[in-house]
C-alpha cells in the first residue's frame, strides 16, 4: 500500500513526492482507490469539518474510516449522523478501546485493500483538489510512493507551513 504523509488541508502551492520502492507496493484489489483513515479521540467536535473537506474531494474514489479510539465525547453519535447524512458516500465507524492514533490507524488500514491510505486526523481539513492530485502524481510517476504537500494552520494559526523535501531521517527527527 502507499501512504499519503498527513497533511492538513492539501495547499496547493508546491507537491512533494518521494521515491522508496514502489515495486514493493501491490494493489490488493478495493472498493475504493483510497481509503481515509480518520482516528478520533475526544474530537468529535472536529469531524464534521473532516468529513466535509472529504465529500468535498474532485476526486470521488475514496472511502472513510473513522476511529473511535475510546472517546467519551459524543464521537460516536457524531460520526453516526455524518455516515447517515451521507448515505452516497463510503464512510464507516470502527469503535476500539483507547489505544492511541498509531493503533487506530494501523486497525483501519488493516481493514482495507485499497492501493492507497491518506491518514487524517480528526482536526484536519484537506483541499478539494488533493486527493486528486496526490492519486494523478502516483499513478503518472513509478517511480514514486508517497505524496505530500505544503499545509495551512486554522483556527487560533492561519500561516502556510511549507512541506520539507522528503528525508527519513530528517521527519524522524524533527517531526
């Protein structure tokens, strides 16, 4: 599988991608080209946004899965009413016991077999144009695996922070 790198809201100033094995990602056959995996702890007020820079998306091969990883907000009300108010689009809820956002993550993408993960957190938003964008770059570059971009701060923060080039040891370090 290829993983996009978490971006908040997919700025469309400069794209980043980076080469690390390709050959060694197989598609296992999906319902959908990308599946979002969403993990939620005590941010239920924040999935609405999510879900709405999703439905949003030019490109509509994607599905949702949100991650209740133990909240004892209204996570799983919220997220129930966003799957009923979008009936057309592909959103799913797995509840789990709080096990951290790497363990939600690693359940839902455990869970699917689309060719490519785009982790979101519950608090971001992502440009309509991103998935879009990150899936035309992947599927014209062999020689890519993962797709970035710059991202834009909201609420209490409203600046653009520009992506760094890729360097494993660098965001191992720095991010």
């Amino acid at each position: 599988m290829s993983v996009f790198v978490e971006a908040a809201t997919g700025v469309e100033s400069k794209e980043h991608a980076t080469t690390v094995g390709r050959s060694l990602i197989a598609s296992q056959g999906a319902d959908a080209r990308v599946t979002v995996v969403i993990p939620c702890y005590e941010q239920a007020r924040y999935l609405p946004d999510a879900i709405a820079s999703l439905v949003a998306q030019e490109f509509t091969n994607w599905q949702a899965t949100i991650i209740n990883d133990g909240s004892s907000d209204n996570t799983v009300e919220v997220a129930e009413a966003l799957i009923a108010a979008y009936p057309d689009r592909r959103i799913s809820l797995i509840n789990q016991p709080n096990s951290g956002p790497s363990v939600a993550r690693n359940v839902a993408i455990a869970g699917t077999k689309s060719e490519f993960i785009l982790p979101l957190d519950a608090d971001d938003k992502i440009a309509p144009s991103m998935l879009g964008k990150c899936v035309q770059l992947l599927d014209t570059r062999d020689d890519l695996a993962i797709a970035y971009c710059d991202w834009q701060y909201f609420g209490a923060q409203s600046h653009v922070r520009q992506a760094l080039d890729y360097d494993i040891e660098t965001l191992c370090n720095r991010e």
